[in-house]
C-alpha cells in the first residue's frame, strides 16, 4: 500500500520514549505559538498607542471635537464611525457597538417551557414509541 509509511502510529502503540519525545515536541510547538501570539498581541498594543503624524489624519479628527492626544487607536476608531455614519456600514456600527459593551445576547434563555409547547412535544414524542 502506497503511504503506509507515512502513516502516524496511535499513541498506544509507541513505547514510552517515543511518547516521551512527542510530548516534548508538542509542549515546545505549544510554548513557540504562545510566544508569537504575545509579541504579536505586544506590537499591535504599541503600534496602536503611537501618536498619528499625518496631519491630514489629524485635522479630521479634530473637526470631530476631539481634544487630547490623538493615537492610532484614536484614529481606527474615527475611521469606524465614519465608515458606518456616511457609508451606513453595518459592520463597522457593530464593531463599534460590541466594542462599549452593547452587543446584544446571542442565545434565548427559556425560564419555563409554555405548558400547551410541552404538551405537544409529549404528545408527538407519545406517538413515536
């Protein structure tokens, strides 16, 4: 059979070394994705805390009305907002409603069943058996 080589043994069928050695390897791969996915989450913290040069960028903030420090954070989200107030972009009004906490609940909660629901359920489950 063409691959059967390739194939990889079930755990229970290596030895204890064997186990020991893949272990080791799946911990360091684990530990090395960890690490990238921090200093990624770093950068983009520091990239986003770095104040806008470009004044064009500026200007159009400040005729917002906002005053004080103006940070490429500050930047994406005015970017956001514009794109949903003159664009009517439905992704970035969600974006911006999700990011201050007002996202709506996405499952239902059922305090108690409607009594004439139930009946019919066990109605129809009746029926089955």
């Amino acid at each position: 059979m063409a691959g059967v080589k390739n194939l990889i043994r079930p755990s229970l069928d290596r030895t204890a070394d064997e186990r020991r050695e893949s272990a080791k390897k799946a911990g360091k791969a684990s530990g090395e994705s960890r690490l990238r996915k921090k200093n990624m989450r770093e950068t983009i913290e520091y990239v986003m805390s770095l104040p806008v040069v470009n004044e064009g960028i500026i200007e159009d903030i400040r005729s917002l009305g906002f005053k004080g420090e103006i940070d490429n954070q500050t930047a994406l989200i005015v970017a956001q907002f514009k794109k949903a107030i003159e664009k009517g972009d439905q992704k970035s009004f969600e974006l911006l409603r999700d990011g201050v906490g007002e996202k709506p609940i996405d499952k239902i909660e059922v305090s108690r069943p409607d009594s004439e629901v139930a009946k019919e359920i066990r109605i129809y489950l009746d029926t089955l058996s």
